[in-house]
C-alpha cells in the first residue's frame, strides 16, 4: 500500500486559547529518557462524542459498535457554505446521491484551511448543520458523522454565555438518533474522491461520552465490511501512577452535557513509541502518522512462550515468515490477555524479547512492532518508572534500528487472519517521542483490493 493512501486526519494538541488542554513536555532528571505527555480535561481538538455526551442515559463510548467509527465513508464537500451559512437537507439531497444506509457520513468544509482554529473566526465563520440538515443525515441511515467544523450555529455563543442542552440542535438530532461524532477533523482537503474507508476510533476510555482521537481515512481498501478487532487496553488509573481519568461536566451537576477527561502523565497503556525515545535527532511522531501504523501485517505465534523467560532469537527465527507480507510485526504471547495490565506483577510475569531478537527483527526490515507484552528485561527493574537508556537493550535497539513500537496491545487472540491489517492511530502530539493510541485489527477476507 503506497504512502499517499493512508490521510490522517487528527488536530495537533497544543495549547489552544479556546479548548483546554495541552501537550505536556517536562525536562526528565539527569540521566532519564523523556515522556511526553497529554492533558485532555474535556472535549477539544480531534475527539468522539458517544451518544451520552448530550443525551441522558443513551449510549457510551463502549456501549457503540466498532463498525460505528470503522466504516466505509461518503465524503459531502460543502466548502462554499463557508463563511457563514448553513448546510441544508437540500444541500445535502443535491450532492449526497453517492450516500449508501450504513455509511459513515464525512461533511468536508475545508473552514481551517480559511479560517484556522486557532483564530476567533474559526467560530464565527463557520458553517453549520440546520435541524433539516441533521434529519437528513439521520433519514439516510448514516451511523456516524465526521465533520472539520463546529456543526452547530449556537457553538459560537459558548464563549459569551451557557448554551443549554436544548440549543444544540444538529447533537440533539444526530446523537439522539444513536449516531457518533468524529469532530474536528483536518486534512480533508487531501481527500480527492466521493468514497474512503474511515478508522476514527477514540481513545479507549470505558463508559465514556467520548474521547480524543487520531483518525486516519484510507482512499484504497480491500473489501467493504472487514472484522474488527479492539486491540486496545482500556484506559483507567492503577499503581503506575501515570494516568488519571475523569468527568469534567456532568447532567447531575447541573451542566448541559457531560464530558470525560484522562491525563497522561508519560509513557502508559496502549501507545505509540518512536525512535525520538532513545535519540533526540531521531524520527519523532509526526514521521510515523498515517502509513507506517496502518496496514498489512505479519503475526508471530508466541503463545506457547511460558512467562517471565525471554523470547530468543532462535525461537523467533523459527516462527517469522520467509518474506514480510508487510512493514508490521505483532508478536502475540497472550500475555496481555491472561494478566490485566492494572496487577502491580505484570512486569515481573511479562516475557520479554531478548536483545538479540530484537536484532533479528531490525534485519528483517520491519517499519513497526507491535506487542502484547512488556518488550524489555529492563522494565521489570523499573516498575512502571522512567528509564534511562542503560535501563534498555531491546527497546533501545529496536528504536536505534529506526522502528517504531506499538506497546502494550491485547486480545490478539481473537484475530484469526495470518495477515490482518494492524490500525494505530495516537494522539498528535507534535515532535513527541510517543502518545497513547487507539490500536484495531482488520481482517478484510479475500476481496480484491478497491
């Protein structure tokens, strides 16, 4: 699969004079490696709305289907409803005829392109779904709807005063009919045709109204209606200390919707690790967006490896393909699925890859890895800790080796394909070393490629 096909989708997290929250960068004590982290207080940036986020006792996050935000997609381009005016349902009935029932709903406005969400005018010249328009989202039998711009006329006046629960006209419509948001997307102006295939999963926050994302859109895929795998761990706070998780507004407080926040406060959970970790010149992030974490991969059975002993190079070599049937690697133990990741023993229980493995797969010329275990001897030491480089071998050379790493993934058990595709897709955090990151399997059948 060519570079140029995999487009993502996901605003950078930074400081924002309008949404809270924040990249955290903080100089690590002499001799550490440095964790960049992220501060995600409420809704903001690139993120989900469940149905619960406006409706009172609807659907959360994990209560949705996958195939909800994991779904072929019709693209709606309404930029010239930019400046200011609203997308109709004859708007959409005169240029939605290529909408199928059962389509992710993708409107394109292109307003950051004009008017960047980092300006007032982001606001207040945006356009915006009226209720006919909403209904007729709904009516067309859409399960989500992804859009880069606020979609409703009253998101203006949040600045200046409450806007009621009732005011939100096209969230009322679209999430009361049990629809999803993808919010605040980017780059769909990269999108050059009527039809791509969206993975626009959140962060895997259980019970949630939403959470943030790094969506990605493929404009070529190999069959309509792949099986879906959830490879994430859910995301709660544990011993490590690293992660808090919580409601910024609530209906029993008295606020119009309700709002998860999580905070990271380094390396944890499901995430995305590039070579910037171990070498301040190295690739970072923003080189591995898009292509490199999603696509074809090649699985290594490991499931017969007992825990605490290391994966060796030989025993490796006996299981790997003859010839890579894609840049990414999942090496699968099990581990993750039989010890919950919030037990203070899993690192002392967790396999390991030995250093000479890791060599072994840095030949092979894989771009990723992926694992359901802890990868380095050395983290066992460290008990959820920082590290120093001294503290890694096969880490470090896996990173030294220019790959990427994606950590701790779960339920790899439940892929059946020997070549699923592999979708990571963190946080953007930008020139970080690593984020956390919501991680699906995809198992396409034989289909021809579209």
């Amino acid at each position: 699969m060519d570079e140029t096909s995999v487009i993502s989708l996901t605003h950078p997290i930074v400081r924002h004079w309008n949404w809270l929250g924040d990249t955290l960068r903080r100089e690590p004590e002499a001799g550490f490696l440095a964790e960049t982290g992220v501060d995600w207080p409420k809704h903001g940036f690139t993120h989900v709305d469940a149905p619960c986020h406006m409706v009172r006792g609807s659907l959360t996050l994990d209560e949705c289907g996958l195939d909800q935000l994991c779904g072929e997609a019709a693209v709606i381009d309404v930029s010239d409803r930019v400046p200011s005016r609203p997308v109709t349902a004859d708007v959409l009935e005169s240029r939605g005829g290529h909408v199928r029932r059962g389509d992710i709903v993708v409107l394109r406005s292109n307003l950051h392109q004009r008017f960047p969400s980092t300006t007032p005018e982001y606001w207040q010249q945006s356009t915006w779904l009226d209720a006919s328009g909403s209904q007729w989202i709904v009516e067309h039998g859409a399960k989500a709807l992804v859009i880069d711009f606020p979609q409703d006329y009253n998101a203006r006046d949040m600045n200046d005063r409450l806007v009621t629960n009732d005011e939100f006209v096209e969230h009322q419509i679209v999430l009361g009919a049990k629809l999803m948001h993808l919010e605040h997307v980017v780059n769909l102006w990269k999108i050059d045709r009527e039809r791509v295939f969206l993975i626009g999963w959140p962060l895997r926050l259980p019970k949630a109204d939403g959470g943030p994302a790094g969506p990605v859109a493929l404009t070529r895929w190999p069959s309509p209606d792949p099986r879906i795998v959830d490879l994430s761990l859910p995301i709660r706070a544990d011993w490590r200390g690293r992660v808090s998780v919580g409601l910024a507004k609530t209906f029993e407080a008295g606020d119009p919707v309700q709002e998860t926040g999580v905070r990271f406060e380094g390396h944890s959970h499901t995430h995305v690790v590039t070579p910037r970790y171990v070498d301040p010149a190295g690739p970072a992030l923003d080189d591995f967006f898009g292509a490199p974490l999603v696509g074809p991969a090649d699985i290594v059975d490991l499931s017969d490896m007992p825990a605490d002993t290391p994966i060796e190079p030989g025993a490796l070599e006996r299981s790997l393909p003859h010839e890579r049937g894609g840049e990414i690697l999942i090496l699968r133990t099990g581990f993750a699925e039989g010890v919950a990741y919030d037990d203070p023993t899993w690192p002392e229980r967790s396999p390991w890859l030995a250093d000479g493995a890791a060599k072994l797969i840095v030949g092979r010329g894989y771009r990723v890895m992926a694992a359901d275990f802890e990868v380095d001897a050395g983290r066992k030491r460290l008990r959820g800790g920082p590290a120093r480089l001294s503290d890694l071998d096969a880490e470090a050379t896996l990173l030294g080796g220019g790959m990427g790493l994606v950590k701790n993934v779960t339920n790899l058990s439940a892929l059946r394909a020997d070549n699923p595709w592999l979708a990571a897709m963190p946080l953007n955090l930008p020139d970080a070393e690593a984020a956390p990151a919501r991680v699906l399997g995809l198992e396409w059948g034989d289909a021809s490629r579209r």
